[in-house]
C-alpha cells in the first residue's frame, strides 16, 4: 500500500513539470553553469591565441557541461533515463536495421562539405590559393593527403568530448524544441540558442579570432548561423540513427578539419573586401547549405 501510494506521489510530481518547465530548467542550468565556467577558467579574458595550451584545455572541459545539464535536469524533473522510445535520452548505440550506416556518414560528410567549401572559397577569392602554404602548417605533403583520415580516426577517438555538447543539444534540447514548437521553428531556434552558447567562446576568438571588423559581434551572429545549418544536419542524424553517437562522430570530425584542400588556402592572401574577408565562411555556408537541402526535402515528404 506504502509502495503504491509513494509511486503514485513521483508519478504525480512527475506530470508537474511540462516540455516547456523542463526545456527551460535545462537552458537555465546549461547557461549558467557553462558561461560561470567559462569565466572562472579565464578570468583574465586572454584570447584563445594568448592562453596557453593547458588553460585552452581547462576552458574546453565547459563543452561536457550540455550533457551533464541533460542528466541532471532529467534527475531534477524526474524524466528519467530511457534509451528508446519517447523521451529517450539517445545516449544509446544502436547499429541494427543499418544504422551503422549513419556512424560511417558521420567520418565521411565533413570532409565532402569541407572540402567543397574550400573549393567555393577558392572561387570567391583566388589569389587565397598558395602552393606551399602546407608547408607554413609544417606538414608534409604526403602527410596533408592522409589529413582526412586522420581528422576521421581523431574525431572517432575524441567522439567522447563532442558527445558532452551532442549528448545535450541534440539529447535534449532539440527533442522538446521540436514537441513545443514543430520542427521547422525547432531547428532555427534551437540552432540560434546553441550560437550564442559559444558567445564566450567567441568573444576570445576560439572560432573565428579576433582579428575582422566587427568583432565580437560579427562573429556571434556568424556562429548562430553556422548553429543553424550544421545543427539541422546533426539533428537528422541523430532522429534518424536513434542515437547522439553519429553527431558526436560528425562533430569530432568537423573540430578536427578534414580538408586536403585547406593545406592550400592562405587566409594572409584575403583581398581586404567583404567577400575575400568572409570567403571561407561563405563558401562553408553554401557547401553546408547543399548537404541540407536534401535532408530538408526528405523531412517536408514525410509530413
């Protein structure tokens, strides 16, 4: 009788908390805790260029905050921890009826897009094209063809640290944006909302450095752009594998640069116009831009 009662009281505490309290709880926690973070590990504001390598990878630990605001919400709301079916946490692997398809996509599509983006950017400005910039990177050229491989071996291994984002925006915050607001608002707003989580980030030049006009600004809202666009193909992935694993994957791999062709692509050489300043952000835009529009004609089919 005790038991029943007492299940009946979690059960009712339970239904206290809608999509709408608990996508709230979850920003609210996810904001505070990373952008608190992200400050005591860097008090003194030094750009991402100035700090040295161990202070950049205390700063990096704010990136398991998503996931670990994913857990602790559901603990708060009294969700639970489900792996499949409604409200699944999609921390699971699943690799039957194909699946394993979508992990493999996850080390292949960021170097088809990356590498489509360089050639766009290359066709934007030109003279950005340098036969020896390699050579600036220290690397051998032998070395610069196996770069998509290893950006892929890298982003599998390292999978875990993309995972503490992947395990939160596309674990949680997406599943509720899309049951509030439908897919379509879901994937702006919640690409828009995942931008301006790395505001910090920004401001200290993690993602775009400091040095173009208008900075911070420029590059926060260049950063909410590129959350909208690679979080739709990242949300997809994830719906459609049952599991965050693939966008962690895809994740690791876009951090680590798969790109034959940016071993010849001397931002130095950027003719001083709009155009030359933001060639590879825009010639990235559009390559993201065709790997989703296919995605988007197979969502709208379904409806």
């Amino acid at each position: 009788m005790n038991n029943a009662l007492a299940a009946k009281e979690v059960k009712t505490k339970t239904k206290e908390f809608t999509d709408v309290s608990r996508l709230f709880i979850y920003l609210a926690l996810t904001f505070l805790i990373s952008f608190t973070w992200f400050f005591l590990a860097n008090p003194d504001g030094s750009t991402w260029e100035d700090m040295g390598q161990m202070r950049q990878s205390f700063v990096a630990l704010g990136m398991l905050i998503p996931v670990m605001c994913h857990v602790l919400t559901r603990m708060i709301t009294g969700e639970g921890f489900k792996f499949s079916g409604e409200d699944n946490s999609y921390f699971g692997i699943v690799l039957k009826d194909k699946k394993w398809i979508f992990f493999l996509a996850a080390c292949l599509v960021p170097w088809i897009y990356m590498e489509a983006g360089n050639a766009i950017s290359l066709a934007i400005a030109p003279s950005l094209f340098d036969p020896e910039y390699y050579l600036e990177m220290e690397v051998e050229k032998r070395m610069l063809l196996l770069f998509p491989v290893t950006a892929m071996v890298n982003g599998v291994v390292v999978s875990f640290a993309a995972f503490g984002e992947e395990g939160g925006w596309r674990g949680y915050m997406m599943p509720k944006l899309m049951k509030i607001m439908g897919r379509g608002k879901a994937l702006i707003f919640g690409g828009v909302i995942w931008g301006l989580w790395h505001a910090p980030l920004t401001c200290i030049g993690h993602n775009f450095g400091t040095d173009y006009p208008g900075f911070p600004y420029v590059g926060i809202v260049k950063m909410c752009i590129m959350c909208v666009l690679m979080g739709i193909i990242l949300t997809y992935i994830t719906e459609k594998s049952g599991s965050v694993w693939p966008a962690a994957i895809m994740h690791a791999v876009n951090n680590n640069g798969p790109s034959i062709l940016g071993g010849y692509i001397n931002p130095d050489l950027a003719p001083d116009t709009f155009f030359g300043r933001n060639a590879g952000f825009i010639g990235l835009i559009i390559a993201l831009i065709i790997v989703m529009i296919p995605i988007m004609i197979k969502w709208n089919r379904k409806k």
